[in-house]
C-alpha cells in the first residue's frame, strides 16, 4: 500500500472521504473514486471499504481459485456465496 500525494498544480483531485460505514477517512484520487466511495458508503450490505492499490485474490463462486486483481477502491459485504 502507498501513501497519498498531492501538490499544487496536479491535474487530478485526491482527498479524504469520511465514510459513515468504517467510521475512519477512506483517501481518493480522483472524483470518479470519490463518487464511487459515496455509493459503497450508503450500499446498505457493505460493511468495509479500502482504498489504494492493493492486490487480492479471492475463491469463486465455483470454489476455484480467481485470478489476482489489483484495484483502487474495494468493498466488503457480511454476504456469503
């Protein structure tokens, strides 16, 4: 995981969002990821949320092993498949 960066004159738009579901600062870099944040957040089966690149590998719905993903934003559900 990495830190957040920003600095005058940058061309995209990082931030902190406060997220109601973790009770913690989640950080953004941009306002896609923001706005994406803002849905997990009133997602009323979402009970965590990340951010940052981070990889994760996860079993399917089949029970087989998925492939490695990277991704910026993530959301964990009390679902179980």
């Amino acid at each position: 995981m990495r830190t957040f960066r920003w600095s005058r004159g940058e061309r995209h738009f990082p931030g902190w969002y406060w997220a109601a579901t973790t009770w913690r600062h989640v950080g953004f870099e941009s306002w896609l990821e923001r706005d994406r944040l803002l849905l997990m957040d009133f997602d009323p089966k979402v009970v965590g949320i990340g951010s940052q690149p981070f990889g994760c590998t996860g079993m399917t719905v089949s029970g087989s092993v998925g492939m490695p993903r990277t991704t910026s934003c993530a959301a964990w559900t009390a679902q179980r498949w």
